[in-house]
C-alpha cells in the first residue's frame, strides 16, 4: 500500500502474521520523523505519531505491557 505522508509518497507494511487477503490488518509506513498507522478496512484514517513515539511503544508491546488488552 502506498500512501502520502506530508506529501512524500510511503509505503506501507505490514506483519507477516496478518491475513493473507489483507483484512484485518494493520499497515505502518514512516517518512521523515512522522509514523502513520492505518487499517486496512478504513485506510482513510490513520494514527499519526512520530518515530521516536513509535518505537517506544513497539519495544512496549514487545514487553508485554498491553497484553492484558488483547488476551
């Protein structure tokens, strides 16, 4: 998926554990300091953040600090 992020155009990823027809599926692109995430069901709307508020939330989850939220 490609997308513009402040007029840069981006691509977007996402896990390899998501669905393979792409539903349900979360997308991450990244341009600049800005990191975007959006679902594949409504792509017109996206979380916007930056990196460094990106990867502290990643090295989070990888933690296990939400794990309580999706159990």
């Amino acid at each position: 998926m490609i997308r513009n992020i402040d007029g840069a155009p981006t691509e977007f990823v996402k896990s390899h554990t998501s669905h393979l027809e792409g539903l349900e599926c979360l997308y991450v692109g990244a341009s600049g300091d800005v990191a975007e995430l959006v679902e594949s069901d409504n792509p017109d709307v996206a979380v916007r953040t930056s990196r460094s508020k990106l990867a502290r939330f990643i090295e989070g989850a990888k933690a296990g600090d939400f794990d309580h939220l999706v159990s």
